[in-house]
C-alpha cells in the first residue's frame, strides 16, 4: 500500500479544556474541528498506521471536541476516538506488524491521533481484526459502545436486581445494553422522551418504556418503581430529570452517571435519603473501566461484543454516512436525528 | 427502689414521617411533642428500666421528633435517643438483671421508648456502666455523638488521605472528631458561619477553619484544595455550600452526607466529576453503621469513646440543663445558641 505524505483530516480548533458548560448535542462542527492537511503521523514501535474506511461520532467525541471529556484536546491533532480500517504500516513490534494489511476496528484514546481523517494511529492492543461477516458500520462502532454497554450491563449483574433503568433510552448504547439484559432475564426499564420510540424499545430488550414528557409520567415512574423495585439507574441526561427518578427509587439505589445531554443544574432532591435509604451517586468513565480491570475481564469483554455484531445479535442503526469533506457542513443536522449513530468517511 | 405507677414525659405528638421538608433547628418544642403523663412502662426480658438522670438533645432526636429521620413515629410514647440513669429495674435475662443498681449510659433506638421522661427503657444491650469519673452531662452524650465521630472517623481512617472536611464545624460531633484526628497525624479542614469559632476549633484539632461567610471563602478553598487535597468530605449541611466544597475538591473525592442543615435544594455542580473525576456522593447514619459492624468493632468503638471521657481527652460542652417540665417553654432557645449541648433533666 503506498502511503502519501499529505492527508486530510478534521483538525481540532482548541487545546485542552473549556470551562464552559454544554452537553453533547452537537450544534456545530466548525466550532471545534476544521478541515485541513497535515503530515500524515508515523506509528511508534507498539503502534499501527491505519487508512481509515469510516469513522464513527460517538457523544464521548462530541463531548471531547466540546473540552468537556477526561482528557485534554491538542489543537491542530485529529478528533475522533474509533473507526475501522485496513493496517497500512506498523511499528517495529511483533504485535505490531502482525497487523499490517488487516481490516481492524481500532481506538485512538490511547494514541491521541485520532478518526476523523484519512489515517490514524492507534496501539496494536487496542486493534481488533474482524471478520469479513461484520459490516465497516458496525466494525466502526465496535469498540465504545459495546464496551461501554458490556461493563455497565456488568455493574448491574453484580449488583443483583434484575430490573434497571436507563435514560436516553433510545440511545445506540441502551439498545445494546438492553438486548444483552433481555438474553440473560434482566429487565431494563427506558426513559425516552418521544411515543415513537416505545414499541422499538420493547423490540431492543425493555420490559417498560416511559416517556418523561407523558403527563402522567410521574405516576407511571411510581408504579414502575413499586412493581419492579430497580437499584441501579444508568444515567446519560442527569438534570432534574434525573434527579426526580433517582429520587422515586427504592432503598439502597445506585444512580450512575455516564453522560450529561442536560445541563440544567441537577438536584439530589432529598439528600437524606443518602443517609437513610443507603442510597449512592457515582459515575463511570470506560476510560476507568479500562484502566482497573483485568486483561481476561477485557478480551472476554470485546471477544462477546465481536460475537454479538457477527451473529447479528446486535447490529448498529445508521443516520447517515457523511464524507470526510462534507463533515463539517452536514454533520450537525445528521447527528441531531434521533435512534442512529452519524458515521465520517474519508 | 420505689417504682412509680405513673410519670412525666415529653410525648409524640404525631405518627409515622413526615412529608415536609424541615432541618435539625429546633423552632418549636410543642409542634412536636407535649408534657403528658403515661404509665411507667415494663421492662421485656431483655431489657431494662432506667430513672433517667439526665437525657440529651441530639440532631437525630430533632430530625426524628419532626418525622425526618430513619425511623417511625409512635404517638404518645417518650421521645429522646439517649441519657444517663440509674437502673431501676431489669428483665428476666442474666444481662439485664446484672444492671440492676447502676449508673449507665442508655441508647433507646432499639425498644423505642425515650429518654426525654422520668423513667426510660432500654435493651441491656446498649447500656454501658459508667465510672463515677465521668460525669453525668458525658455519660447523657456518650453513645450517639461519640459513636459517631469515631465511625466516621474510621472512614478517613481507611480512605487513607491525612486531610479531610467537615461542615458544621463548631458542632460537638464534630469538636469529637478532630480531637481524635489530631491525635493520629491527620489534618481535619472544618467549615464554620462565624469567626469567633476559628480559634476554638483550632485547639479543638483543625488543621484549618475556614468561615463559609468570608468574603474571600471561594478563594481560600482553593488553597486549602491544592495544598491539602481532602479525599472525605463528611458533611452535615448539604445545600449550595455543600455542593461547592464537593465541586471544589480533588480527584477521587467522596462527599459523605449525614445530616441536613439546609433545607435549600442540594446541586452537584458538575455531574461530569463522577464520570471523569472518580467522585461520589453517599450517606452515613449510625443506626446502618451499628446494623453491619462486627460486635468487635463496636465494643472496640464504644471503650475508646468512654476512656476518652473519663480520661479528659473528651469534655460535653454544655449550654444548658433543661428541668422536664420547662423543656417545651425553654428548650427552642437554648438550643439555638452555637456551640455547645442541651440536656434535659427529670
């Protein structure tokens, strides 16, 4: 494969952090990354270099563009934390080269070279080969997602109870989580804001879909609460929205925070219940998950994502596919369509 | 000794919880209880009846008179979670009978039957003899404060990190806490609304004070942040300040609720600091503490927390003692007053 010198790429505009609150609505492309040409990067011994065929738009990358992630941005470097493609150089180590030619799903947190551009560069540990059944869509979206959506399904198996909530439930990552929970006799219960998006959600594995915008959501809440007595709340909106479920949630309740699509200040609406109902607020970041588990609990992990996209278990609902060239101008009506991921390809 | 048929005390005026929202100030003695006369009551197998000599006034007695604490009201029966008496008599079990004749220190959590009355009923259990050293107004408060200042204690102890916060820093839990934190090297920060309080909490075993109502309070947490990095923030306050101390502090930080000051709605600030910061939010209460300690654990905790009373390392500071028969005309008062203990006297 002959590389060139030149690539194009969606540059981010700032560096490091904003202190500025937003959420991961995407109003704007151009506020955050620009089309540009750089030098295309040279993998180190433990990486690869890879032509990438499309790259996905995960809310953890809106939130990354936006200054708002865990990690700080460097201006002038590509955005985007996943994608496929085929291993076009590779750095001098065995685990390395042994990937060269090989179509991967890839991630670059730990390379900080990112997607959204005509080659990445990603660790050779965090290539994944996959095989010729699985589509580029859902090789592109194979690695945040299903991780994220395997290691929080994990939390609420420890934790017992078979019933669990979710908002945003119409999310890419609900619906995975669900189909997980339904196979193993969990009961996801999701809070959506549209009617339309009851009856698909019973299809992706929900036991009960309530809609936050009903008039009589409050009382469904109660009901639900009472029948199927739910500890742990993953939460990807938190708000007042948040607040009011965490609070109707029984003893010993778990709220855990992933992601914030409100920005509205977000109350604990009766801290005593801290006190005397032992319930808890926490968060979890995969970038966490990562860092503290095991190596066997991460191949397990990704080998039973990989398995779940090629026997079509799970499969990846497209938006749209925007060219690299486009992404800038289109992306942002793309992405705020509901019940789809939005895709970049170079 | 001559048992009474009848006696004196302070009695619930209502059942159950209560749903409106209040805080451990005490606007009101007769909202909540009036000065009756009741039978006095018998002591079951395992328990025993004590002529109470003197009974304290905690914030758990406030929260549960009002119905916001973790247990149910019983209309007409005695109020007050704790005291000093002398046991007048003792059920049929050999624990009970050996207390016969002394003088103890009496939590009543368990049987439900107050210390704000002339005679009171405890289990054997969770009577502890007191030394003659140790005076009555230590022995009225040596169960609740005490146990809870060195259980919560012993969750710094094990976060490991030296520095840690506490809200309502002038309270005598918390004049408890720090004693013992100084004595094994760690550096307790403590919040207070009043400067004349800064030098007294410093010989009582602040590392720092900072008072909440500074004009330059914002800035000097910062400092007292970077310099000290708390990771336990054990907090009796929760609202807005709260959520300011929580947002301000370090990576890793647990902000550890155990009771309500401030009524106003309780934000987290940045909900992104549970996801990417490790953050979290959880509660204490003694009664869950007492319910999962090994019995080790508690003996161990409760002979501390009387050698440190009779040995001087501990002292009540007390504002008042209240005869019964004034309490609901005197109390409100007394207990407004910072700083110090009330106690009611039989």
């Amino acid at each position: 494969m002959t590389i060139p010198d030149k690539m194009k790429a969606l540059l981010l505009v700032d560096d490091g952090y904003s202190t500025e609150r937003s959420d991961a609505r995407l109003d704007s492309m151009a506020a955050y990354v620009h089309l540009g040409e750089i030098d295309v990067p040279k993998p180190g011994p433990s990486q690869v270099l890879l032509k990438v065929s499309l790259a996905s738009i995960n809310p953890s990358d809106v939130m990354f563009v936006k200054g708002l992630y865990g990690q700080p941005r460097h201006r002038g470097q590509p955005a985007g934390f996943e994608g496929v493609g085929i291993v076009a150089a590779a750095g001098d180590s065995p685990e390395a080269q042994r990937l060269v030619g090989q179509r991967v799903a890839f991630a670059t947190g730990l390379s900080n070279w990112g997607s959204w551009a005509e080659y990445a560069i990603a660790e050779a540990a965090v290539c994944i080969p996959v095989i010729d059944s699985v589509k580029d869509a859902d090789a592109a979206a194979m690695i945040v997602n299903p991780l994220t959506a395997l290691a929080m399904f994990g939390i609420v198996r420890e934790e017992g109870e078979k019933a669990f909530l979710l908002t945003a439930g119409a999310s890419q990552l609900c619906k995975l989580m669900m189909g997980v929970a339904r196979d193993e006799g969990y009961r996801p219960i999701a809070i959506v804001r549209r009617d339309d998006q009851i009856e698909m959600l019973k299809q992706a594995g929900a036991a009960h879909v309530l809609n936050e915008t009903a008039p009589d959501f409050s009382q469904k809440l109660q009901e639900v609460m009472r029948a199927e007595q739910p500890r742990i709340f993953l939460d990807a909106v938190t708000g007042p929205l948040a607040g009011q479920i965490f609070n109707a949630m029984p003893k010993g309740a778990r709220w855990i925070v992933y992601g914030r699509l409100d920005t509205a200040t977000t109350p604990i609406p009766e801290p005593g219940q801290l006190i005397f109902m032992r319930k808890r607020i926490e968060g979890f970041w995969l970038t966490e998950w990562m860092r503290k588990s095991s190596l066997e609990t991460k191949i397990a992990t990704i080998r039973e994502a990989q398995m779940r996209f090629a026997d079509g278990r799970w499969a990846t609902d497209i938006n749209a596919v925007v060219p690299l060239e486009d992404a800038i101008a289109m992306v942002p009506a793309e992405h705020a369509k509901p019940n789809g991921k939005v895709f970049i390809r170079p």
